[in-house]
C-alpha cells in the first residue's frame, strides 16, 4: 500500500511540475509577446501609485490582458520600484515587458502636453502643444506672443498639471542679450542672471527645464555645449583658413549666421569672407554695421543709413579691416562648421536674389549686375504695395 501512495505521490509531483514548468514557460511567452493594443496611447502613471495599479489601469485601457502576468514580470525584473511618474507614449501592440521598461526607465515624458518657449531673433513665442498618440505629431494648442496679448486659458491649464513638459528653444543667431532677457522673462524660469555672457559663448539649441530651473542653469549648459561644438569644428577646420584661433572662427561664423538663413548658402557666404580675408579686402558685412549700433541689445527695426556705412565703431567692416573684435551673434553649429569648412570658390560678392537666398559673383561689373537687378526686385515688391 505504501508503496502504491509513493507511487502515486511521485506521478502527482512529476505532473505538478510539469504544469508549474509549463506554465512559467507560458506566463514568460505572454510576457514577452505583442499586447493587445490596437492604438497607441498616452499612458499617465500617477505619483504614489504602484505597480498593482498600474497593471489594473493598463488592463482597462486595453494594454495588457493579465495584472497578475504583468506585476509577476515587473516583480521578477527587478523593476517593480522603479515606477517613475509622468505620462508615457505606449506604442500599439507593445508587450508587458516593453510597457513595464517605458514605466521605469525615468528621464522626461514621452507623450502629453509640452510646453516651448522660441526665443527668436525679433521675438519670443509661447507653444503649447499635444502629443497625439496615433499619428506621434504634436497637435498644436495655443502660439501666442506674450508681449503682445493676456496669457491665454490653455497656458494657465497646462501649467497647473504636474505631467507638462518644458523646453526652451533658441533660434540661431540671437544675441548673449537677447538669450539672458528673454529666457529671464520666462515665468517657471528662476532669473539669477545679472552680466551678459560673452557673445558667441552659447550654443543656440533645445533645453529641456522644469519649474524653478535657474536661468544660470541654462547658461552653463548652453556654454558647455558651444565650447564642446567649436572644440570639434577647429579640430576638423580645412587647411590654409586665415584664422588664427577658434576665437577667430566663433567671429566668422557669427557673420556667417546672420547674413544667410539659407542652409545650402552657409558654405558659400563663408567663402567669400575667406576670400576677402585672404585678400586683404574689408569683409563690408551688414549685419556687423547694425551690431555696432545696437550692441546686441534688441533689433535695429530699420534699414541702415549712409551715415551708419561710414561710421567708425570697432565692429563696422565697412571702416575696419578684417574681423571684428567679437562676435555679432551666437551662431549655431551649421553656420560654426561652414566658417571652418567653406566651399572653395572664386566669389568676393553676394547680394539678395529675391528668393531669400544671394546671387554670388567674382568681380565687381557681376556684382553691380546683380545689384541692379535686386533693386528692381525692391521697386517691383514697393509698387505692388
């Protein structure tokens, strides 16, 4: 008898095995298998709550079909108490392993509601936008000027929700002025900025910020990051440039940046600076006219007058020879790398085309050529008005 209950014991305990082996085995395939999501959502993982749930939200939303397999997964991962709070972008079809790695991997918010802040040349613009899951395009909200008119309800709403993001966004070309009073105007933003930093010091960029980030903060990131951007672009710089140090470099590229918007001109403009350089001719650039008058601080909001051209200042290429003592402006990273790689060519002239790119030329009858035809281009443009 005793020996048929052992038997028996023994069949029982190899079947329960096989069962909890098996089933493991299953439980692991489901957890690693595509979910049941057939959209993809913005998921909000409140402060406080657990892992428990979570699984039990995720299961009403449609994006697990078992708390237990999913909570057993988290648990056995190790990463049931690295919950982070935030809202999440859950892709359809993601397994309970994915979802459980975008709940706890931590950093910024993946989906939701941002809000940028576009430090412009003549102006800052406040964004508010949304994450639309199915099309993972931002769905714009609200674009306002805040100089202009009252702060609108959707800038209020989302700024009392813990889940918005932030971000700074900085144009290329604005001035070490312009970037400290602008970003200093900013109302989740601690200003503790009270000298302007050297112009051409900070890398105009993206910044992610939160409520109460200090303004100081910003700087030496942006700092950090233009030293790290001139650092390679000397090192990688072309042979023969008539540049002498990166200090040099930051100065041309300044030039470079505020006298083209066009991407594809960069190289080319910076050539004709080179060729001048190279040259002995004065650079005879605009932009560093205006910045002699303004210092930096705020835009000329006018056209230059005769009087302006002749003009001594130290920044004034028309009356100086070679570079400025400064920059003019921050350049970014495109405008940096053209300065220190432009394209070689023969051209010592540009002048508007009328497209908002130039027309470039090498001798002086080219260039009047082009200037006629550009004044024509202004007459056109004033009669239609």
């Amino acid at each position: 008898m005793w020996r048929h209950i052992a038997s028996n014991f023994l069949t029982f305990f190899i079947v329960a095995l096989f069962l909890l082996v098996g089933g493991i085995g299953w439980g692991m395939k489901q957890y690693s298998a595509p979910g049941p999501l057939e959209q993809a959502i913005c998921f909000q993982v409140d402060r406080g709550t657990n892992m428990s749930r979570v699984a039990s939200k995720l299961v009403d939303q449609g994006a697990i079909s078992s708390e237990f397999i999913f909570e057993t997964g988290a648990d056995y991962s190790e990463k049931s108490h690295l919950l982070k709070a935030g809202s999440f972008l859950v892709p359809e079809q993601a397994s309970m392993e994915e979802i459980v790695s975008i709940v706890t991997r931590g950093g910024q918010n993946t989906c939701g509601t941002e809000v940028v802040y576009r430090v412009g040349i003549n102006k800052m613009q406040i964004q508010v936008r949304e994450l639309d899951p199915a099309t993972n395009r931002f769905v714009e909200l609200v674009n306002y000027d805040p100089s202009e008119v009252e702060t609108p309800a959707e800038y209020t709403e989302v700024r009392e929700a813990s889940d918005t993001r932030y971000r700074v966004a900085l144009a290329e070309g604005v001035t070490s002025w312009q970037i400290v009073n602008e970003l200093s105007a900013i109302d989740i933003l601690v200003a503790d900025v009270q000298e302007t930093p050297p112009e051409g010091s900070l890398a105009p960029d993206s910044y992610d910020v939160t409520p109460d980030t200090r303004v100081s903060s910003i700087i030496a990131q942006m700092t950090e990051r233009q030293s790290a951007i001139i650092a390679e672009a000397w090192a990688e710089r072309a042979d023969g440039l008539p540049l002498e140090s990166p200090e040099e470099a930051m100065i041309l590229a300044s030039i470079v940046e505020k006298e083209t918007g066009v991407p594809e001109e960069r190289r080319q403009v910076a050539s004709v600076f080179v060729n001048r350089l190279n040259q002995g001719m004065k650079l005879q650039t605009d932009p560093t006219v205006i910045y002699g008058i303004t210092q930096g601080e705020g835009i000329l909001g006018r056209g230059l007058r005769q009087s302006e051209l002749r003009g001594e200042t130290p920044w004034n290429t028309y009356v100086i020879p070679g570079l400025p003592p400064t920059p003019i402006a921050n350049p970014g990273r495109a405008s940096i790398e053209a300065a220190l790689n432009p394209d070689t060519t023969e051209y010592i002239f540009f002048v508007a085309d009328g497209t908002g790119g130039h027309a470039f030329a090498t001798t002086l009858d080219e260039h009047n050529r082009n200037v006629a035809r550009w004044r024509e281009i202004e007459a056109e443009r004033a009669s239609d008005n």
